[in-house]
C-alpha cells in the first residue's frame, strides 16, 4: 500500500517496505507487475543511461585548390581528394526520471 504520511505515523500492524520484518525494500524504487515478462521479486532498472551512436562510413570530396591538379574544362573542381569520415562515440550519462511524488510503501505484517 502507498503511504503519505510520515514514516513514524505509519499506523501499528504496517511495517515500511524497506527490507526488515520481512517486508521487500522498496525505497527508490517503482513497482511493475509481475507477469509473463517480470517474475516476482525479480529487480532491474538503472538510475542513468548513455547512448553509443555510430555513423554509416561516407565521404567528402575536397576540392584540391593549390595548384588545381584536375583536368578537363575547371581543373579545380575536377580534381579532389575524398576523405572517409565515420563517427562512433557514447554520450555523457543522463537521469531517465519524469517528475514524481515520493510515497513510501507500506506493508501488513502479522
């Protein structure tokens, strides 16, 4: 059960999901439903991600200006050199978290 007040006013016979008296620790976390593709108690997440990006190789011709070395009727834009260019790289880590209220998670205990 989701809990709002404070922690010391949980009422007696609840316990806060925090990992004693049995209760799981729930504190910073989201529940998901247990299911075909989560067990139960199974855990997982991360607090941050990056993203590794990689470019397709391509090239960029360059027009070879001193000297013009290239034929035909504009001998400086005829001859060019190319340069193979790919990126690769992973970006600075990021928080994934959309705006929230805290509540603690509290139990029934015997």
């Amino acid at each position: 059960v989701l809990w709002s007040g404070a922690i010391v006013d949980i009422p007696a016979g609840w316990a806060l999901c925090d990992g004693n008296n049995g209760t799981p620790d729930l504190r910073n976390r989201f529940v998901i439903g247990a299911g075909d593709t989560y067990a139960p108690d199974a855990t997982g997440g991360s607090a941050v991600h990056t993203h590794d990006f990689t470019s397709d190789a391509h090239d960029h011709g360059i027009p070879q200006a001193a000297g013009c070395p290239g034929a035909g009727p504009n001998p400086c834009l005829d001859g060019l050199d190319t340069n193979t260019e790919v990126a690769t790289g992973t970006t600075d880590e990021d928080g994934v978290l959309p705006p929230y209220l805290a509540l603690a998670y509290i139990m029934k205990v015997p």
